[in-house]
C-alpha cells in the first residue's frame, strides 16, 4: 500500500466512524476517531506535505490550517456535552469540514503529488507515513 492507497484508506475509516456517531455518541469510537485524525494528520504534515511544501505552498499551507481547525473543533467537541442533538450537530459540522479537506487531498494534492514525485519518492514519503502513524497510533494504545 503506498501513501496515497493508505491516506484513503484511513479516509474510509474516518468516514465510518463519523458515520456512526452521526446516530449518537460512543465513547469508544469517539475516542478512537480522535485516535486516528491526530495520527493521520501528524502523518501527513511530515510526509507529504513538506515534500510538496516548495512547490505548493499555498496548497499545503491550506491544507494545514484545515487541521488545526478539525483540531479545535475535535477538542471542543470532548469538551461538550455528548447528550443529544447538539452533540450529533457537531458532528455534522466536522463531517462537512472532513470532507471539504479529504476532497481536496484525494482530487487536488494527490493528482499534484503523482505529477511531482518518481516511484522511488513515493516509496519513501510512503515509509515516512507509515512510520509516524503507526509510532502515534501505539503511543496511545
Ligand atoms: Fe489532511
Ligand atoms: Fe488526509
């Protein structure tokens, strides 16, 4: 799986678990979205994006706020009160801030990206990925 085969991968996976909070609040799987955003975007911001930073720095540095403010909004979120509907408004609120951001990744970064890098670049930036999220993911466990 390279880079980009595993940032949609875990995409996926974030959808789903915003999908079943989108019913109510879980605890287990409010705490393991939380898990996998910080993971994922730490990730990202030192594979990724400093490999496209010179040539795309407009690009990434959007990007980059996008994740401070999922960031905020996760933490004002554990924050909050988890009963009822204002809990699953503002779940509806992250989604519609997720997904804005992973379209922009999946439909602009990455076509960019694959236009900028060799084979042998992917490999390494995919190595990078892979490193960070997993040493983040096992810190917590
Ligand atoms: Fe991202
Ligand atoms: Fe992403």
């Amino acid at each position: 799986m390279d880079i980009f085969e595993h940032i949609m991968k875990e995409h996926r996976e974030v959808e789903a678990m915003l999908e079943r909070l989108s019913q109510g609040y879980d605890e287990e799987v409010f705490n393991k979205l939380r898990l996998s955003l910080a993971a994922h975007m730490k990730a990202e911001e030192e594979s990724l994006y400093p490999a496209m930073n010179d040539q795309e720095r407009e690009m990434v540095q959007h990007a980059t706020e996008e994740h401070r403010g999922i960031d905020k909004m996760l933490m004002e979120i554990g924050r909050s009160s988890k009963e009822g509907d204002s809990f699953i408004e503002s779940i509806e609120d992250l989604t519609s801030l997720i997904n804005d951001h992973v379209i922009d990744e999946e439909e602009q970064m990455f076509p960019r990206a694959k236009q900028m890098f060799d084979r042998s670049r992917i490999d390494q930036l995919s190595a990078k990925f892979d490193e960070v999220d997993e040493r983040i993911t096992q810190k917590a466990t």
